[in-house]
C-alpha cells in the first residue's frame, strides 16, 4: 500500500498552515501542486463521467462549482462572524468575495486563502473547452502553447494586477497530460523527482530573483511563475501518489484538506489580533493543532452536510437525464 492522492492533498494543506505561521514560502509550491492533482481528477471525472449523456458541460460546471463554493460561502460567513465577535474591523467591501471569480485580482478575501480557489474555479470553466484541444494537439506543441500563455499572463499580471488562470497553467495542464497520456512512474522517480525538487529549492536559495519562492522575502520576485516551476519538478511524485489506490481513510484525509485550508488562516488572523502577530514557537504549535481541531468540526458540522446537499442536487438532475447519481468527489 503506496502513498494516496488523499495523504498528498492533507499534507500540501498543512504546508500552506505552515507558511502563514512562518517565513516558509513553499505554500505557494504545495498550491500549484494541488492544481496539478485538479488536472489529474477533474479531467479524469469529465472524461468518464460527463462526457456521455445530456448537457455534460452543465453538469459538470454544476457539480465543480457546487463543490467547491457551498464550503467556501460557509467558511467566509463563520470566519466574518468570528472578526466581529473580537472587534476587528474588516473592509465591507470583503463581501465581494462571495461570488469567488475575481478574488485573485481585487483581493477582497476575508478568507486568506481564495486567490488560487478563483483560479481553480477559472480552470472548471475552460476545461471543457481546453479538454479537446490538448487531447488533439501533439505533446510538443501543447507544451509550446501552454508557455506562450503562460507567459503572457504573467505579464498581464504584472501589468495590470489581473489574475487569470494562465498564470498557473502549466501545473494544470501537467495534470491533465497525467490523465491523457496515460502515464505512470514507479517509485524510483518519485523518489529521484523530491531529490530534484529539494534541489532545485535549494538552487533557489541562492538567488535574490527566486528567493522569495521558498522563504519570504521582501523583494518583487515573481513567487507563484516560481512556485508553479519548483511543482513540476515534483511531476513523477504527484503521479505515483496518483497511482495508489484511495480507500476509505486516504479519500477522508482528501475531503479533509479542503477544510482545513478554508479553517485555518481566519484562526490565525484572530489570533494575530488577540495576541500579537509575533508568535512564539508553542503558540505557532497550538495555532496548528487548534486548526485541525477546528477545521474537524467544520468537516463535520458544516462541509460534509453540504456535500450531501451537493449530491442531491446531482442525484436530481443526473435523474432527469436518466444518469447514474453523481458519484463522490475526486477534488
């Protein structure tokens, strides 16, 4: 029994806990890996689940969208209620983060956290349309193409402050290739791709340019272009943790980690508030284990009854169209 994606996903979770409570900047890393494990299942779930039938694109849009805003509505109410309960004052205007598309661009976000939930949520969108065309396109010229817009979103980014999806699509379209190409890796590329991917932090380390990728600095490095370079580097691990077959306990450590990067940043913003933002050593300790305390409670209490809901509603229109009920999340 290997490693499963589910582990993977918690441990990237507690990586970002990790940042917010230290000068470690490799959250950025674990988000951009996690969008490439949203290339992987979300391409995979389109593929063999939406693509027969009626309106695949409205379920599909339906079900994502569902799954991923139902939670986040939740934890941004929990989280303005608990500013409020300690007097601290929040921008009105953090209401505008409701709707989610956009977050990454204004930067309205109570929650911390949304930046890159708006860019997962940009990828739903286009996947569909993006699914053909590198199904179609040879390896080499999806990867030219992918640069190219890449590229250029980050430019756009710099420029003009707007964040669009582009900005992190080669860890996305890595993952779709992953699902597409059929690939595999044993365990000796996994192994061989952390040796290279400490490395390469390491490497890192030693420019002022690409510093602030890995630990926090006061610089204008472009972090995330960086962070989403430092994942692929991770590829053969992601893929053999893909490979590994997800029981019951590694998919509860999957579902889990959405919670736990909802919970967690709001807790340490009101304890920044009530304490002090130096935090010491036992206090960074209790923040983490309060946040997993906490962010169990709100995968009880509030994410798992409103996957219910979410599979009801799927249940329901998959029934018109005579489908099978929508089966659990792989994101």
């Amino acid at each position: 029994m290997g490693w499963g994606p589910g582990a993977l996903r918690l441990l990237l979770s507690l990586v970002v806990v990790v940042q917010h409570l230290s000068s470690l900047r490799l959250g950025l890393v674990a988000v951009a890996v996690f969008f490439m494990l949203s290339g992987y299942w979300v391409t995979r779930l389109y593929d063999q689940d939406y693509r027969q039938g009626d309106a695949p694109v409205f379920r599909f849009y339906l079900s994502r969208v569902l799954r991923v805003w139902l939670p986040f509505v939740a934890a941004i109410l929990i989280a303005m209620a608990l500013y409020a309960a300690i007097g601290l004052e929040r921008d009105p205007a953090h209401w505008w983060a409701l709707p989610l598309l956009g977050i990454s661009t204004h930067n309205l976000d109570p929650l911390g956290i949304s930046w890159s939930l708006d860019l997962e949520l940009q990828f739903y969108l286009l996947m569909p349309l993006l699914l053909p065309l590198v199904a179609a396109v040879p390896p080499v010229w999806t990867a030219a193409v992918t640069v190219v817009l890449w590229l250029a979103a980050i430019s756009l980014e710099r420029q003009t402050g707007i964040s669009l999806v582009f900005v992190a699509l080669p860890a996305f379209v890595a993952g779709m290739a992953m699902h597409l190409g059929r690939l595999r890796a044993g365990r000796t590329w996994a192994l061989g791709s952390v040796i290279v991917f400490a490395a390469a932090c390491g490497g890192a380390l030693l420019f002022p340019a690409t510093r602030g990728a890995v630990i926090y600095t006061p610089s204008d490095s472009p972090v995330i272009p960086i962070a989403v370079v430092l994942s692929l580097a991770l590829a053969p691990f992601v893929l053999w943790t893909i490979q590994c077959r997800s029981r019951g306990l590694d998919r509860l450590m999957g579902d889990f980690s959405y919670a736990l990067y909802l919970v967690h940043y709001p807790l340490i913003i009101a304890a920044g508030h009530l304490l002090g933002r130096d935090f010491g050593p036992v206090t960074k300790l209790a923040l983490i284990v309060l946040s997993l305390v906490l962010s169990a409670a709100f995968f009880v209490l509030v994410d798992r009854p409103l996957e219910r809901v979410r599979q009801g509603i799927m249940a329901k229109v998959n029934a018109k169209r005579r489908l099978i009920p929508d089966e659990p999340p792989l994101a």
